[in-house]
C-alpha cells in the first residue's frame, strides 16, 4: 500500500512539471509570433464599416459662395485603411469621419464630390486603401425668403340645405405666407393651399382654423414642404355663407292704361331662371325677377330687346349676365288708323283749351281677331292736364293717350302728341 501512494505522489508531480512547460511553450510562442509579425509585416488592413458622412461645409469655398447643401445621395461609407498594427489596432468607426470635399464648389447646382477619411487622434497615421462609394452626389443652391398668395382650401365643409359657399369673398388671415428655402425649389411653387379638414354642417358665415399647409407645383403636383421654413403656420379662412333660391324670370310693363290687362302679353326670354342669394339668413326672395321694364307704346309687331341684369342687393349666382326679350307676336297683329276726336281731362279751371292738332294717325297692335272688328268708334284719345306745369307760350305739344275701353288686350304703338292752345279764362271774359 505504500508503495502505491509514493508511486502515484511521483506521478503527479511530473504532471504538473510538464503543464508548467506546456504554459511556458504557449507563452513563447505567442511573444515569438509577436516579434516576428511586428518584425517582418509591421502594417496591416483593415475595414472599418458604416462611417457616418458628415455634410458640414463650413468653412469651405461652397460656403463662402453663399451655397447651401441641400441634399446627398450618400448617408455612410465604408473605409478600407492601411496601418501600423499598434496604431490602427483598436481603431473604430468612431474614430474616423467621413466628409464631403467642397472646395472648389462655387455655384448652384448638382455636384459629384469626393469623399476623405480623417481620424480623431491625429498621431495615428494610415493610408486610405479604399473607400466605398468613392463619392457622393451633392445639390448645393442658395436660400431665398418669398412671399406667396394664399389660397383656402374647404372642400369637406358641408352646408345646410339652401345655403352655399360665396367662393369670391372667401379670406384667409394673414392672406400671405412667407417662406424660406432653396431658391430652385421655391421656384417650384405655384400655389399655396391652406387647408381645414372640419366637416362642420354650415348654415351661416363662420371663421374656421386651417389645420395644415399644403404646396403645389404649376401642374398640381404636390411638393414636399421639408426643404422649407415658414414664417407663420396659423391661419384663419373666413367663410362666407349666402342662402340662394332660384326664382323665374318677368318683364314689367310701363305706361299701361289701368284698364289694360298685362298679363294678355306674351314674351319669349333667352332664359326661364335666375338663381339669386343674399347674405341675410332668412332673406325675403321675389316670387319672380324682374329684368326690366318695357314701355307698352314700344311693343310693335317683331320686338325684341335685350337687358342688362342687376340684381341690385341680391347676388347674382348664375352668371346670368344678360336676357333677350321678345314679343310673341304669332296670334298679333297691327292696324293703322286716323282719328280726329280728342278728349281734354282734368284741365286747370282758369284756362280755356283748345286742340289745334285735327288728326292723329296711330297704329295699334291687339289680337288678330280683336284687330279685324276693331273701328275707330273704339279709340279714345285722352289728353291728360292732371297736375301739369303748363308752358307760358299760349300753344305747346302735349302727349295723347290712347286706350280702347271696349278691348283691355289692344294697345298703340305711336307716341303721339298733339298741339294744344290755352286762354285765360278771365281774359276771356273781359273781351265780351
């Protein structure tokens, strides 16, 4: 048994002389490799990836030219060096910068730039074996500030029923933006669109906040505002409310005996409506609007005139801008007669008046049956003095009124006058 133990102490202690030769062979071994890798291959690569490109032209030619870098198709690079192997050893991304070479840029543009690798600790020294991508492809152009017009945008705002939009008078306040940018993409912008996306129910005026800004090319693209620093974002669009009806159109008649029946004319109008509004909530409309007004001595056979519309206080929202009139003459027809008997009525009490004038030739136009039968025992030619300013000449033209008592749907179509004489009465009198 004895014996047993110093066998297995013996073998033991071999053992470790041996594990501590072996650790000792290692440790040598890997001075050694040291010694000959720094001696016989002193510089090695290596790659360094995701380098951040740093777009800071501070200081450069592109700089002091006014430019400003507005875009880079490259955002990283990767970078192959070439070093020292204690020097580069424990070199990281973070310890290089990637930059843009922009000294020899003096104008606007797009630009394909180099790029160079610098290191933190300038006591490092490598050599840039490569570079990937070799360059970048830059925009430079000058900031620019410009005032634009604004435009309001309310397309999802409803209205109650019986109520629109009066789209001319929409506002928006401030009713400019100013914005600054790079001049190339300023000159982009044609129009500038502030929007509210309220679904409010409208049934009157009302002031909304516009919720966002929107930019638009000449041929409506939109463009991307990121380029861009505005002065002002808060906007206020006013919005106008009319309430609108559309109403049927009518002509007025002037200088009707009150016994003639208008409503036994026909006209033929170039449009049969006219769609009014007003801003008043609950505004008063007409029945029908009327164009104008025609003297009933002017509608001969074939008459046709055209009227201006002014809808005075109302808006006019049809852009009905004019309407022809025209007589409807296809069951008329026309008749001329002379006649030599005159009435005077409501004469001033101290005159005496006489009719110089013998006869009157006028033309009437009625139905063509009623104008067929119609004789001059049926024309009654009044000469009206009520209130009248009577001349100081003792003869003067007065107007004739012609109506037809036993006919309210016949009318002339002569302005006639007739040469009257006056005599004091009191005069009168002294002579006799």
């Amino acid at each position: 048994m004895k014996f047993l133990k110093t066998i297995k102490a013996k073998l033991s202690k071999s053992l470790e002389n041996n594990l501590s030769l072996g650790v000792y062979a290692i440790i040598i071994a890997i001075i050694t490799w040291f010694v000959i890798s720094m001696t016989l291959y002193p510089s090695i690569p290596k790659t360094l990836y995701n380098i951040p490109l740093d777009l800071d032209i501070t200081g450069t030619n592109a700089s002091n030219n006014g430019l400003s870098l507005i875009s880079c198709d490259v955002e990283s690079v990767n970078v192959r060096i070439l070093g020292n192997r204690a020097q580069i050893g424990n070199l990281t991304e973070d310890n290089l910068t990637a930059r843009i070479v922009a000294d020899n840029v003096s104008s606007t543009g797009t630009k394909t730039l180099s790029i160079e690798i610098t290191c933190d600790n300038k006591n490092i020294e490598f050599e840039v074996e490569d570079i990937f991508p070799e360059t970048a492809t830059v925009v430079f152009d000058k900031y620019d500030t410009r005032e634009f017009d604004v435009v309001p945008d309310i397309s999802k705002i409803k209205l109650a029923e019986g109520k629109i939009i009066d789209s001319d008078n929409i506002t928006c306040e401030p009713d400019k933006l100013t914005i600054t940018g790079p001049s190339a993409q300023l000159d982009k912008i044609s129009q500038c669109a502030i929007i509210t996306n309220s679904k409010l129910e409208l049934d009157s005026s009302y002031t909304l906040t516009a919720d966002e800004i929107k930019l638009f090319s000449e041929d409506g693209a939109t463009i991307e505002k990121s380029p861009f620093k505005f002065a002002n974002t808060n906007f206020m669009i006013n919005v106008p409310v009319l309430t609108h009806k559309k109403v049927g159109l009518s002509v007025g008649i002037a200088g009707a005996p009150d016994s003639f029946d208008v409503s036994s004319l026909k006209f033929k109008l170039s449009a049969d409506s006219i769609t009014l509004a007003s801003t008043t909530s609950n505004p008063e409309f007409p029945t029908t609007f009327e164009v104008g007004k025609i003297q009933l001595s002017d509608l001969d056979i074939g008459f046709t005139q055209t009227f201006t519309v002014n809808t005075m206080d109302y808006k006019n929202i049809s852009s009905l801008e004019k309407v022809t009139v025209t007589l409807d003459d296809e069951n008329l027809a026309s008749k001329e007669f002379i006649i030599d008997n005159f009435n005077i009525t409501n004469a001033p009490d101290n005159y005496d008046f006489d009719v110089t004038t013998t006869t009157l030739t006028v033309n009437i136009v009625g139905p063509e049956d009623v104008i067929a039968e119609i004789t001059s025992s049926d024309i009654v030619a009044d000469i009206n003095l009520l209130n009248a300013t009577l001349p100081e000449t003792n003869s003067f033209n007065w107007d004739v009124t012609i109506s037809f008592p036993k006919h309210d749907n016949v009318w002339a179509v002569t302005k006639s006058k007739v040469i009257l004489t006056k005599e004091p009465k009191n005069a009168s009198a002294e002579e006799e």
